[in-house]
C-alpha cells in the first residue's frame, strides 16, 4: 500500500526515500554505462538514470499522489525516449531497451517517493539483472527446441490458467482432499523441474543444478526429488550432479524444519536439535563426499529434450493424495499411537504441516518430548520416501548416489534419536 507523506514536515522519511531513488537509477546507469563501453551509443547512462529516478521520486512526494504532476513528468521522459529512439533508428541502430529501461526507472523513482521501498528495490534489481544478462538469455532463447517452447507453455497454462480455477476446499473422506493443493504439488514438481533444466541450459554445469536443488528444498524437498529422478532418465551423464542435487534440497528441508519447529514451539528445540544437527552433519558429509566425485558432464546438456514430464508429476500427486488419506485415518483410528502414525505417514510426502502442528501442540495436548520425537520420525520417514522416489523414478547412478547421501542423513538422524531417548530414560 502506497504511503505518501509530507516531504517537509518528515524531511528525514523524504531524503530517504530520495537516496533510495537514486541508488536504484544510479545501479541501472552503471550497467548501463557498461553496456555503451562495450559497444554501442546509449541516449543515457551513470548520470541521466538516476535523474530519471529522482525525477519520478520527487514528483511522488511534493505532489503527494500518482496524479497530473507524476504523469506530465512521465510524459516528458517518453518524449526524450522517443527522441532518442528516432535518431538511433535512423542511423540503422534498431533497439529500445535502453529507452525501456529509462522509462521504468522512471516508475521505480515514483514508487520509491510513494513510499514502496520494498517494491522498487525488487523491481530495480531485476531491471538490472535482466539488462546485465543480455547474452545469457538470449544464448538460451536461441538454444530452446520446440518442444521445449511448448513445454514452457503447457508450465505457463497449468499454473497460471488451471490452478486458480480449482477450488481451493476439502474434498474425500474427511475432507483430507483439496483440488487447489493436490493441483499446486504438480506445479511444483513441474516448476523446479524446468529450474533444474534452465540451470543445466545457463550454467552448462553441476551450478545451475545445485542452485536448483537448494531452491527445491525451500519448497518442496520430496517434489525437487522426484523431478531430479525423472530427469535423470532423459540425461544420464548428469545423474550423479542431479542426485547432489537432490541431497541438497534435503539438507534444506532439515534446516527448514528446525525454523519452523522454532517458530511455532520453541519448547520442542532442546529434544528435536541434536536429531536435526546429526542429520544434517551426516547428510553434509556424504553430499560433499559425492559432490566431489560427480564427473563434469560437459559443457553443454545434450540429451535433455523434455524440461518436464507431466504425466511422472500426476504420478506423484496421485500417491501425495493416498498417503494424506492414510495420515486422516491413522489419526481417527489408532488413538494413543495416532499421532506417531500420523507423523510417520505425514513425512511420506511433506513435513511443513505436522511440524507446524505438533510443535504448537508441545507442552499443551502433547509433551515437548512427544512432539519432539514425533516430529523427528516424520524428518526420517520422509528421508525413506525420497529414497523410495528416488529409487522408483531415478536412473541407476541417481538411485546409488541419492540413496548413499539419504541413508547417511538417515543414519544419523536414528542414532542421535535413539541416543536421545535412552538419554531421557
């Protein structure tokens, strides 16, 4: 929400908002500046960009409101644009993204005058990133196939067009099915899929995989497994860099664990760290142990032709959804161990919600102790799972690499949880 104030009266929120302006068109200047020393004329560079910027900022707060002054301050940067353009273009010079980039610079200084920091800082960065990547992306563009084209579409209609018509309710016995959920599990195991494939495409190495991976466990570690397996089949050479992949996105999850279980019940972190810390000390190990003996696959990714198979991620929702029927019905059915069951059944596909849940539950309807260990069974059930998923889609390097680093995590984590309990008793 835009927050405009009076520049006079808070002097000190105005420079601030001012020097935010400036730095961001300043930043796209630099690059700006750059790109015209490597070769080309630009109508601006290190000094007009944040002039454009401060113009838009400046406009925001004297006038106090997106109205005429901001927009006559826009239309006399379109006006210098379009003059620029005409005299490029008539020398045969065909372009406009310096012109472009001055006239969202333009926007960013408004919007940091209105008060949207956050918002114009996102935005300048990605400005930047995306002028400075110029080769990069269009390098990749060229390198894209058909069907690679029509893959990011068929990406495109599944999360942007299909996923909001769903209804986001509970549906099946008990209620335990939401279309809107199930139907976001495919996004997601389709989206870092076609990640992983963009990283293999840019990096041309195990960095844009292992970028990818560590991404994947902030969303998702089981669905960054199952879409590593699945590409593993389509590029052999790079199964061993997609199974540390893999292994990455499970440290994450182990880390993300631990945030969450902090955040919604502290009282569970004296039992549930020493599991955590074993399972990822064992976990960072063996990643590193594999990442070093991972071939370089080359410079380029033959072989990859499918950024993602659609009917492997269905596959996967399919099974998300039966275990979450069989996490209801140990939770209605089996009493005392209720909750052990469910823990165990909830880590087949994902430790998020039952983390939430037993640690604000600690020290009220269960023990710190009992949450604790709960919570920990689910991290090691869902360690087995992606083993089982990585054994069940992965090519046969993926599967050896993927199960030595979750087995060692898995080691770990028993050990110091069986460490723990005997400790207690």
């Amino acid at each position: 929400m835009l927050d405009f104030i009076d520049p006079v009266a808070r002097a000190d929120v105005a420079l601030l908002r001012l020097l935010v302006a400036g730095l961001i068109g300043g930043l796209i200047g630099v690059e700006r500046e750059r790109a015209e020393a490597l070769g080309g004329d630009q109508f601006a560079g290190v000094r007009t960009f944040p002039m454009f910027s401060l113009l838009g900022a400046a406009l925001a707060l004297i006038s106090g409101q997106i109205g005429l002054a901001v927009v006559a301050g826009f239309a006399g940067v379109v006006t210098l644009v379009a003059v620029s353009y005409v005299r490029t273009s008539g020398r045969g010079e065909i372009g406009t993204t310096t012109e472009t980039a001055a006239l969202a610079t333009y926007w960013i200084g408004v919007m940091a005058g209105a008060g949207a920091l956050l918002v114009s800082g996102a935005v300048g960065i990605t400005v930047v990133v995306l002028l400075a990547s110029r080769q990069r992306l269009e390098a990749f563009t060229r390198a894209l196939s058909t069907e690679e084209v029509e893959a990011a579409l068929v990406l495109a209609v599944i999360a942007a067009v299909v996923l909001p018509i769903l209804p986001d309710a509970q549906y099946g016995p008990w209620g335990v099915w939401n279309p809107r959920q199930l139907w976001g599990l495919v996004v997601v195991v389709c989206g870092l899929s076609f990640i992983a494939f963009v990283g293999m495409r840019v990096w041309h190495g195990a960095r844009g995989l292992y970028a990818s991976g560590l991404l994947g466990g902030l969303v998702s570690s089981t669905a960054a497994t199952v879409s590593f397996a699945v590409r593993s089949r389509e590029h052999p050479p790079r199964a061993q860099q997609l199974a540390v992949a893999a292994g990455l996105a499970s440290l994450v999850m182990v880390v993300r664990v631990g945030v969450l279980a902090a955040v919604a019940g502290a009282r569970v972190l004296p039992d549930l760290l020493p599991v955590l810390a074993a399972t990822l000390a064992a976990g960072t190990v063996a990643v590193g142990l594999q990442a070093r003996r991972a071939p370089e696959a080359g410079e380029s990714a033959p072989g990859v032709a499918n950024p993602f198979r659609l009917e492997e991620a269905l596959r996967f929702a399919v099974v998300f959804a039966l275990v979450q029927l069989a996490v209801a019905a140990a939770s209605r059915y089996l009493g005392a161990w209720g909750v052990v069951a469910a823990a165990v059944l909830a880590g087949l596909t994902d430790v998020d919600a039952i983390t939430l849940t037993l640690a604000a539950a600690a020290g009220t309807t269960l023990s710190p102790q009992a949450a604790a260990t709960a919570i920990a069974l689910a991290v090691l059930s869902n360690t087995v799972a992606k083993a089982g998923y990585a054994a069940w889609f992965g090519q046969r390097t993926f599967r050896r690499t993927a199960l030595l680093i979750l087995g060692a995590a898995l080691v770990g984590g028993i050990v110091a949880l069986l460490m723990g309990r005997m400790s207690m008793s």
